[in-house]
C-alpha cells in the first residue's frame, strides 16, 4: 500500500481525517518501527565498494555510500571484477584487538559513520551487505511491510491517533491487534527459506 493508502484506511478506523499531519506521522513511525523489530532479509542489501586507495587499513565513510544504513551483515574483500575473496569478520569495537593489544587483521568495526578496516592484504575492493531502513520520508515512500502486512501499520498507527486524542480503551484494543499482526511479520520473513 502506499503511504495515502494507509492513511485512508487509519481514517476509517478512527474517523479523524482532520488528524492528515499526525496520521501520517504515526505511519511512518510504524513503518520505521516494524522493519527494525528483527533483521528481515528483505531488509538485506548488497553491493560493491571502491575505497578509492590499495592499503591495509581504512576507515571508510558508509554513510556517504548508505544513507538508509541500519547494521552490517556481511563485508568481503573483493576484486576489480567483483569476485568475492576473504571476509572481513565484522567485530564489535572491543573485540577488535587480539590477546596481545594489536589490532586484529582481516577484521572491521564500527565507529560511529566509519568502518574501520584492518586488512592482512592491501585492499581496495569490497563486496558488502547490510540492512537498511525504509524510505519513510513523504515523497519517496516505500515499504515491502505496507505491502505485505498493512494492517500492521495501520493498526499501529490507529493506536497512536487514538492515545494522542485521549481515547485509550480504542489505543489499547488497536496495539493489541497490532502485537498480533507482529508477530505474523516476524515469523514470515526473518527467513528467506521456509522449513
């Protein structure tokens, strides 16, 4: 569904069309909200990188190259080509050093909008996945969740209109709902290949 498609269904159940700004505000927190309960392979994305310098060690600006970035999956060595080499094991930044204090080669880790790669051969070209956010901005909207799962977020964000205009039995009964069609998202599509 598209983002004036769910706000014409919260209408509906909450009978407030004079609520446009706010509505759209709780679908698009929804949304945000439900592609980040788990990490969903179809929030999964992948491509190549030039890190414009062969050397060991880098410290790569992935915000400029993902401005949606939500969290690593996975990050490769590569070559010009684009065949895969190597990975880079992805570490959490206290796990970067070894036993001895020294950085850990053919390791990476997050800092802050840097990764910071610590190669055991020079380096120049990576092949990476991560998870990214959805386009939740008005203009470039879009959702495999409002596809799939629209009551999801239209119940979500009836809750929200509801508790902000102070009828909370309405809030209570719609976040329930809600819970329910959560947990239908995540059993569906934390994994690409079913049993």
């Amino acid at each position: 569904m598209t983002l004036n498609e769910l706000r014409d269904e919260v209408f509906l159940i909450t009978g407030r069309p004079d609520r446009e700004a706010e509505t759209l505000s709780a679908i698009r927190s929804a949304t945000l909200m439900a592609h980040q309960k788990d990490f969903f392979y179809r929030d999964l994305r992948e491509s190549g990188v030039d890190l414009q310098e062969e050397k060991y060690v880098h410290s790569w600006d992935y915000r400029a190259m993902i401005p949606r970035w939500r969290a690593f999956k996975y990050f490769r060595k590569s070559d010009v080509s684009g065949a895969d080499g190597c990975p880079i094991e992805l570490l959490s930044v206290e796990m970067a050093l070894d036993a001895y204090g020294a950085e850990k080669q053919d390791a990476a880790y997050v800092a802050g909008d840097n990764l910071q790669i610590n190669s055991s051969t020079t380096l120049r070209y990576a092949r990476i996945g991560w998870y990214e956010n959805p386009d939740v901005t008005q203009a470039g909207y879009t959702s495999w969740i409002a596809d799939s799962h629209p009551f999801l977020l239209i119940h979500l964000a009836a809750s929200q209109v509801f508790r902000s205009i102070g009828r909370q039995e309405e809030a209570v009964s719609y976040r329930q709902l809600a819970q329910e069609e959560l947990s239908n998202l995540i059993i569906s599509n934390v994994q690409g290949v079913g049993y």
